[in-house]
C-alpha cells in the first residue's frame, strides 16, 4: 500500500492539462464490443478503473494495440463470451463498478451478460434498478444466482420499447442506450441523462451507423439498426479534473493555468467556484486562476446563506461537492453543502475537521462549513482516502496546510487521476510517494 507524503503551504505556479475523462472513458471503451470492425480512441486517461477495464476486455480476446498510454486500437472481432462466467471475470469486474457499462453492448451484440455485485467508492447505495428495468422492456430475462454472485441477463431477441427511467441516471441511460441501437425498432427513452459524456457516446455511436436523436436532452429516440461499423473517438478533457484543479489553485493561493480545458462543456462548474469568490479568467479553452490572498462566499440575493448542493446535468456534478466543501473551509464566509446523490460522500469531513476546519455535519446528507478566511492555517495529519473524489479533496486540503500530511489508500486517488504527484510536483507542490 501507497501513501502520499504532503508537505503544505507552499504557493504552485505553471500550467497543468486535464487528463481525458474518467466517466467518458468506461462508456465509450465498453461501446467497441458493439462492433467487430476497429475503434480507435485517443486522450484514453492512464488510470486503474480505466486500465482494469482495458485487461477485461483483452481477456475477453478483445485485440487491443496500445498505440501509446493515451491512444487505443480495439478489435472486437473474436470476442470470448465464456469468459464472463469465469471467476477470474467475477474478481477483477467486481473491483470496478465501471464494468457494469459491458452488459449492454454483449446483451445487444450477443444475447447475453453478466453483472457481478458492483465495485468502486464507498460512497452510498448506487443501485443497478434502472439499468436492469431498461433491459427487461427490451425483452430481456433476468435473475440473480447467489452461488456465483452474477446478475445473469438473457435476451434471444432485443424490441425497442418506450421507457420513462425512475431516474436520469447518467450509466443506467448509457447502458440502455448502448442495448437499443442494435435493438430491432425503436426505443423512446424519457428522463435520460444528458451529460456531456453521455453525447459523446451517442455521437460516436451515430457515426458508427446507429441512429439516436435528441441527443443532448433528456428524451432520446433510438431507431435500431442491424450493424455497427468502427470509428475513431477523442475523450473530453476530465471536468472533475477541471475543477480539483481550480479549487486547488485558491487553497494554495496559486496561479496556475489550466490548458485546454473543455471550457465548453463544464456547465455550472465555474459559475460555482465563483459563488465562492474565486476569480478566474477565459481565454479560449484555457482558464487562468490568478494567486488571490482571500475569496468571500457570496450570499442569496436576499443575504442568505448560500446553499450548494448536487443535481442531474446540466445540474452542478456530485463528483466536486467534496473539492467546494474542502475549498469553503478556506474562504471568508459561511455555505450549506447538499450531497444530495449519495449517502456516505460526506464522511471524509472528520478529517478536515481534525485538520481544524470548522465543519458541522449536520446528517449523511448536508454539511455547514464556516470559512477560516485563511485567519487559521489548516494543520497536517495523518489519513486515509476513503473514495476518488474525497481523496483529492483531502490532497488539496494538505497542500494548503501548515507541516507534514500523511494521506493512506491513495490507491483510491489513483483509480480517477493519472499520476497526480508528478504532475502537482511539476507546479512546485511538496509531494512524495512513500
């Protein structure tokens, strides 16, 4: 086991390059199963989730050549459908919730899948309803064996279906989507997420010969085809990325430019970080944070005090609530922080706690933080990473604090963000591997 050993207080400078996406990537590689003809796909993050997701699909005989650590040539021509009720496919599907994104494609290429129990964060209940409810209205059977702990999918013929999903839920919308467009007529899906990552599989998918209107709205109309042909796909920069980035950037009173950042695509996430008084400038697609001595939470328009909490895109993404509940700790001013997604994503906060943030947890679900305004300097301590996303936050918290941190399981940290201390080293941060 890895840790990180943080040095804090120390102002970064440079410019830094989000990695491709994370959330992206376990669609869009899941997709190349849909087709037996080559898919290549660039700005591929070298991460765990990602890399894992790699190896199961080569154990598959999916023929993968790794042009380089970024670019992918998939060929799933000869694929291995046995493979799936192994236990080798049992263990390394089951570290990685990710691999539930595999079940729509074999079930609409090849009549058949299995789901292990999911993997990934500890971060709540993240149920498999919708995605097994999608299946089922295109004419898929399905049962659970307890013996081998698979959720086994059956379908002797795929119907399109119109569908009103209990929630837009961003991978439950893509595995169905990836299900229908080899579906025979069409399926109507209402309440669908319409996140950027999943456009970017449905504009993929459609160039591969699949045929999906509305996309980008929550209504998606997919006419069934006979036969998908390969592409080639470019992932978008990692918003979370984007956005760790900006919040690490006021925590160290840096000035750091972010290049080709996707500005295009990051919805309300600027928009927020000023709401916490951060300053940022555009210029094109990159963002240029300059080093700012103190940032204000700003108020409701009636003085109130502001309320930040997660939604359904175009909605304020779950996966930065920790990055702005960490940057708060910081700023002058008060803000109710609202996980509204997930149950358990807050219990990162007795750390800062012990770091000497004043934070109060008022339920699984909300925390009060009551900003520093930099009058006392977070404190370094030891602890562990209990999920991606809380990880960074805790990174970026020592980064910003005064003496030594010891974070633990950074192997967490590692599944979402490639090579995170080299690339935080390069801007002058005082971090080690131990």
């Amino acid at each position: 086991m890895h840790s990180f050993e943080v040095t804090g207080g120390q102002r970064l400078k440079g410019e830094i390059t989000p990695q491709g996406a994370k959330n992206e990537a376990l669609q869009i590689i899941s997709a190349v199963l849909l087709t037996p003809e080559k898919v290549t796909i660039s700005n591929i993050p070298d991460i765990l989730d990602v890399n894992l997701l790699i190896e199961l699909l080569q154990e598959m005989q999916v023929k993968v050549e790794r042009k380089d650590r970024h670019t992918c040539i998939f060929q799933a021509d000869d694929v291995n459908v046995d493979y799936l009720r192994s236990e080798s496919y049992r263990k390394k599907s089951g570290r990685l919730r990710g691999s539930v994104m595999l079940a729509g494609p074999l079930l609409a290429r090849f009549k058949k899948a299995f789901i292990p129990k999911p993997g990934g964060d500890k971060i709540g209940r993240r149920r498999l309803d919708t995605h097994i409810i999608g299946f089922e209205k295109l004419g898929a059977t399905f049962n659970y064996h307890p013996e081998d702990g698979f959720f086994h999918l059956e379908a002797a013929r795929l119907s399109g279906a119109y569908m009103l999903l209990d929630e837009p839920s961003v991978t439950g919308t893509a595995n169905i989507v990836m299900a229908a467009v080899l579906a025979e007529g069409m399926t109507t899906i209402y309440n669908a997420a319409c996140e950027p990552y999943l456009q970017q599989l449905c504009r993929m998918l459609n160039r591969m010969g699949a045929k999906i209107s509305g996309v980008g709205s929550n209504l998606l109309t997919i006419e069934g085809v006979g036969s998908l042909s390969g592409t080639s796909h470019a992932m978008l920069p990692d918003m979370i990325e984007v956005g760790s980035f900006i919040g690490l950037a006021a925590m160290t009173q840096s000035d750091i430019i972010i290049k080709n950042a996707g500005v295009a695509h990051l919805g309300q996430i600027p928009d927020k970080f000023r709401q916490l008084g951060i300053r940022m400038e555009i210029n094109g697609d990159d963002i240029h944070i300059p080093e700012q001595e103190v940032y204000e939470i700003q108020t409701f328009l009636d003085g109130s005090v502001m309320t930040i909490y997660d939604h359904p895109w175009p909605g304020f993404t779950p996966d930065l609530l920790s990055i702005i509940l960490v940057v708060a700790t910081q700023a002058r001013g008060s803000v109710l922080i609202h996980q509204k997604m997930f149950e358990s994503r807050l219990f990162f906060v007795d750390k800062l706690i012990d770091m000497g943030a004043q934070i109060i947890l008022c339920d699984p679900h909300r925390a009060a933080v009551i900003g520093l305004g930099r009058e006392q300097q977070l404190r370094g301590i030891t602890m562990s990473s209990p999920d991606i996303r809380a990880g960074v936050a805790l990174l970026i918290a020592a980064l910003s604090a005064e003496g030594k941190s010891i974070i633990q399981n950074i192997e967490q940290i590692d599944r979402g963000y490639q090579y995170i201390d080299q690339r935080l080293t390069a801007l002058g941060a005082g971090i080690r591997r131990i």
